[in-house]
C-alpha cells in the first residue's frame, strides 16, 4: 500500500499527526522496525539507515506471529532506535508479552511510537 492508500485507510488527520511523530523520532542513522505493515507502510517516509517490516501475513522483510505467548522478534537487545507500530495491539489478545518484546529489542535511549 503507498502513502496515499494509508492515507485513506486511517484518515487524513490521524495519518499527518502519525507522521509529525515519525519525523520527530526518525534520524538519517536511525535503525527502525516497523511492526504490522502488511498492508501499510510508512517505510517511503523517510531516508534512514536500516527500515525492517515485520507482520504475521503478507511479504514482510520479517515474518512473525506476535500473537502468542513466547513471541521473539529476531532482533538483539537493544538494537532498534525506532519501533512503529500503528493499528495494531487492538487486534492482540495477548499485547502484554508483545510489548515486552518490543522493550527488548529497543535501545535504552529510544522511544517507541505506539500509536492505536
């Protein structure tokens, strides 16, 4: 999906408030994992240094369910500057455990942008 399709899809205002928040977070050197963006992807917003998409469906750069209860991102700890994840943990039935693991592999410095 581009830009203009994720647009549609969660509104105009809602979209350019999520990309003020992107832009503020997301440097040139920044390592940034982008979570649940099967159908949508911010990834084209931005020049950075590494983008990963991470989703359970479709054609992601990382596939994995994060729905369960042992979930593990294949990240090592405390290597993500930036983690999206929009439109997401109101379809987990288990978001504790998932947001646990999005702790770990976030840098200590970092701030995640959890936007649902």
């Amino acid at each position: 999906m581009d830009m203009i399709m994720h647009e549609e899809a969660i509104g105009k205002s809602r979209f350019n408030a999520t990309m003020q928040i992107l832009h503020r977070l997301i440097k040139t050197d920044s390592n940034v994992v982008e979570i649940g963006s099967n159908d949508a992807s911010f990834r084209g917003s931005s020049d950075v240094a590494e983008w990963t998409t991470v989703d359970k469906y479709g054609a992601p750069d990382v596939q994995v369910d994060i729905n369960v209860p042992e979930v593990r991102l294949p990240f090592v700890d405390g290597t993500c500057d930036v983690i999206i994840c929009t439109e997401v943990l109101e379809h987990l039935t288990l978001g504790t455990p998932f947001t646990r693991e999005m702790e770990r592999v976030v840098k200590p410095a970092s701030r995640q942008a959890e936007a649902d």
